[in-house]
C-alpha cells in the first residue's frame, strides 16, 4: 500500500501543465526517432539530453522528458519494421517477420495499430512491476556495503552483452576503454592528476555527457558522411495503410499471446544486460514453438507482431528497475538516463527513494500517462509518422550535428568540449566499423569512479585484505553470476545468434 500511496503523490507531481507537455513532446519526439532506421531510443535519448539542458529544465522535468523518449522510440521502432522490413532498432527486428507480410497482403495499418496496442500493454503492465518491484530491491540493496557494491558493478561489466553478445572480448576491450577514461582527471583521494598531460581542461576529468553525445550522435553523422548519403530512399515506405484499427476478433486471439511476451519480457528487462533484444527475440520464438500450429508465423500472423512487441516494451520497462533501485543500468538506454540523472546531482539507488522520492514517483507516474498518450497518439497519428520516414538523411544528420553542438556548448560553454565530442564520435565511428559495443564504455565512464571508490573503501576497511570482495553470501552470489553471464555467451551464444538469423531467413526477413 506503500507503493500506491507514493504513486499518488508521483501522480501529483506529473499532472502539471508542464510535464504534461514535455511527456507528450517526449512520446511524439521519441516515436519519430524510433521510426528513423539506424537511431533508436539510445541515439534519441543521447540526442536530447543537450536539449534539456538547454531549456534549463529541473530534474525531474527533465527525465520526464527523456523517458518520454524513451518510451516512444520504442514504440517507434515498429513502424519501419512493418512498413519497410528495417527495423528501427535490434529489438524492433522480430516484428518485421510478421508484421511485413501483413503490410503486404493490404493490413499495414492493422498491423501498426495491434503493434501499437501490444506495446501499450507491455509497458503499461512492466510498469506496474516497476512500482511493486523497484521498492522491494531497494530493501535488499540496503544489505549492501562496499564490496557487494563493487562486485555488482562488475556484474553489470560481466553480463553487459547478455545472450545476444556477439564477441565478449570485444565486450570486454570496450569496458576497459571506458574505465581507463573515466580514470582521466585528479585522483579524489590522493589528489594526483592521471592522463591529463598537464591540460589543465582535464583537471576535472572527462564530462560523460560529451561522451555519450559524442560516441551515440556524432558517430551516426560520420557514419552517413561515409556513406555519402547512399540509402536515401527511405521513402519507399507503403502509404496505403487499409483500415488503422484492430478487429475485436484478433484482440481476443491475441491476448494470451501478449500477456505472455509481457511476462517473458518484463523477465529479461530486470536482468541486467539483457534487454529489449533478448525479450522480444525470446517472446517470439516461444510463441511461435507453442501456439503455431498451423505453420501461419512468418506468413503476417498477428500474434507474431503481438509477441515482439509486447516483449520489447515491457523489457523497456524492466530495465528501469536496477537502474532506479541499484543504480546499475538494465540497457543502453538506460545508461544513457542513468548518466542524465547523475548529470542532474541525482544519484540512482537505494537512497533514491527517499532522497528523491518526486523524482522517482513521478517519473513512474509519468511512465502511465505517456503510455496512454502514446496509444492515443500511435493510431490516429500513424499517417504522419509515416511520412517521417521520407525525411532524407541529408536534412536530418545536419540537424543531429547542429542539436548535439549547441547543446554541449550549452552546457559547458567551453570549446574544448566541443573538441573532446568531436573525437568521441571519431572513436565512435572506428568502434562501430569495428563491431565493437558502445555501452560497455558508456558504462565504464558512469560507473568507473564509483567502482574505484567502492574497491578502495572495501580495502581499506579490510586493511588492504582482497578477501573481503569475496567474504560474504551476498557477493560470492553476485560472483558467481557475474562470471557465467560472462561465460554464457561465449558458450550459448552462438546458439541463440544462429537461432535468431535462422528464425529470420526461415521467414524470408534480413536477420540484420
């Protein structure tokens, strides 16, 4: 009953005039950005944090806004899935098996609406769970010290790639990339610079803003100057969308289809390195294992559009659980929010509920009412997302350029971080030609200092014995999976990512 009292004071705090209106920019922004193949929600939300900042937003304003965005890109990511067989993101990748067979066979606009109700479904109900489950880790979480600390950091290192990691080394050089910036500064405890080659801008180290700006946005701009515009025709989208409602028969077939990809995806938000992929790719293939019996997946039937979508939007929301109770990111996206909110002087974690209970209560409220909104806004609205889809990349990546540069010089009013968001998306850029992982880094510049502090404390409450990292219950089991979500992978791995590229071929989709 905690719960739902805090949730009405949350409700207070998100039914103003003002978080209204940045919800429902967030959720038309952040499907628009969903739509546009190759950006996602982590570009978007990387995209407007400057904007934030530069509308001189508060804090809890401002996470309004960015998990608005959040929120409608992944609801977004559906719309090219089924129109023009991309997907917008990873995750959106299962419903184009499905879902563009039916814009084939005349049912685009059924399959964007059932797409848009499933999504609904799956973030409404994963956010329940965010309200009865984030406060009960937090009890857990205040079990930990020093030691459990650091070995859950690392854990969120360890199973950062989940399932669906296509190289754990990579992984693991991307990590050390990040940990070895965020070492860039003055040492908080014995006040000796490192890696600053007497730049007296380095001083304070490197501002992880820049560098999530720089690594997500800048690097899709080199990415099309290298490209030099090729796949500009974005605008083959089918326009002849047929009827843009659900038939109450396929709701009713369709149901059982989407409380199970909820379920299954909510599951794979709250582990942490999972994700949306792993939710949505796991709700398909068990739905197509236990209920097709007919052979019709692949062929546009709607529970195959049903279960993707409904895993993918509850994994979005599952994911916000460690991040707002652990502090410890359940995807990309959320790392990027997570660095948003220390950003703001707002520490995620077990505290977080009773520092910041404004922040936290009515960002969850604000999750409810920009779920509804972005049903109300999905299926009236899909005609105009559709023509977002015919936007050039030569008018949008100068605008991401423009966006990213006035928004960190916004922020910092100094040039030399403009430089420094220059060279992230230069290294950006070579890591994703690479096939190395950007979070891992993103992740290592949060939680490197933390994770510094956290060791240092523990030793010295140790008197410089290491055996305290592995001394109690609690940290041998978070050890313990630490070490087989590393190991996983590299065993499982190649299993799931044959299976997936089988899965897509076998339906006639590009796995990529």
């Amino acid at each position: 009953m905690d719960a739902l009292a805090s949730l009405m004071d949350g409700f207070a705090v998100a039914l103003t005039w003002q978080n209204l209106g940045l919800a429902l920019l967030g959720c038309f922004l952040g499907t628009i950005i969903g739509a546009m193949p190759g950006l996602g929600p982590s570009n978007g939300v990387a995209i407007l944090i400057p904007v934030a900042f530069t509308l001189g937003l508060p804090a809890t304003p401002a996470i309004i806004l960015l998990t608005s965005v959040y929120y409608g890109a992944m609801y977004g990511g559906r719309i090219s899935s089924i129109l023009l067989n991309i997907p917008g993101d990873e995750p959106a990748m299962m419903t184009t098996l499905d879902g563009y067979p039916m814009a084939r066979q005349g049912k685009a606009g059924e399959a964007l609406a059932l797409s848009g109700v499933a999504s609904f479904v799956g973030a409404f109900f994963a956010t329940w769970g965010l309200v009865f489950l984030a406060p009960l880790l937090v009890k857990v979480a205040l079990l930990f010290g020093p030691a459990e600390y650091f070995a859950l950091f690392l854990l969120a290192f360890a199973t950062l790639g989940g399932i669906a990691s296509r190289n754990q080394a990579k992984a693991a050089i991307a990590a050390a990339i990040g940990l070895g910036i965020a070492m860039i500064g003055v040492d908080g405890q014995t006040g000796v610079p490192r890696f600053t080659f007497d730049n007296v801008h380095l001083f304070d180290g490197i501002d992880f803003l820049v560098a999530i700006v720089g690594l997500f946005a800048l690097s899709e701009v080199f990415i099309f100057l290298e490209h030099r515009g090729e796949g500009e025709g974005a605008g083959k989208a089918k326009t002849d969308l047929g009827r843009i409602t659900v038939p109450l028969k396929t709701l009713k077939e369709t149901s059982g289809t989407m409380t199970r990809g909820t379920i299954i995806g909510f599951i794979a938000g709250v582990l942490p390195g999972a994700g949306a992929s792993l939710g949505s790719f796991v709700a398909y293939t068990l739905e197509k294992r236990f209920v097709d019996r007919k052979g019709t997946f692949g062929k546009g039937d709607p529970r195959g559009v049903a279960a993707p979508e409904a895993g993918n939007n509850a994994a979005a929301g599952g994911a916000l659980v460690p991040m707002l109770a652990l502090g410890v990111p359940g995807s990309g996206t959320t790392a990027v929010l997570l660095a948003m909110l220390l950003a703001l002087n707002i520490t995620p974690g077990p505290l977080l509920f009773q520092s910041n209970p404004d922040v936290v209560w009515g960002l969850i409220a604000a999750l409810f009412i920009g779920n509804i909104m972005l049903l109300a806004l999905n299926i009236p609205m899909v005609g105009v997302f559709v023509r977002v889809l015919q936007v050039p990349p030569r008018i949008l990546m100068p605008a991401v350029a423009m966006i990213s540069a006035v928004g960190i010089y916004g922020i910092s009013g100094s040039s030399f971080d403009l430089l420094v968001m220059v060279g992230f998306g230069v290294l950006g850029w070579v890591l994703r030609k690479l096939d190395v992982p950007l979070v891992p880094i993103i992740l290592g510049v949060l939680l490197g200092n933390m994770m510094e502090a956290n060791l240092r404390r523990a030793l010295t409450i140790s008197n410089g014995d290491w055996s305290i990292l592995w001394s109690s219950p609690l940290t041998i089991g978070l050890w313990f999976v630490a070490i087989v979500g590393f190991v996983l992978p590299m065993v499982a791995g190649r299993f799931f990512r044959v299976s997936r590229h089988h899965t897509a071929a076998e339906e006639g989709a590009d796995p990529d």
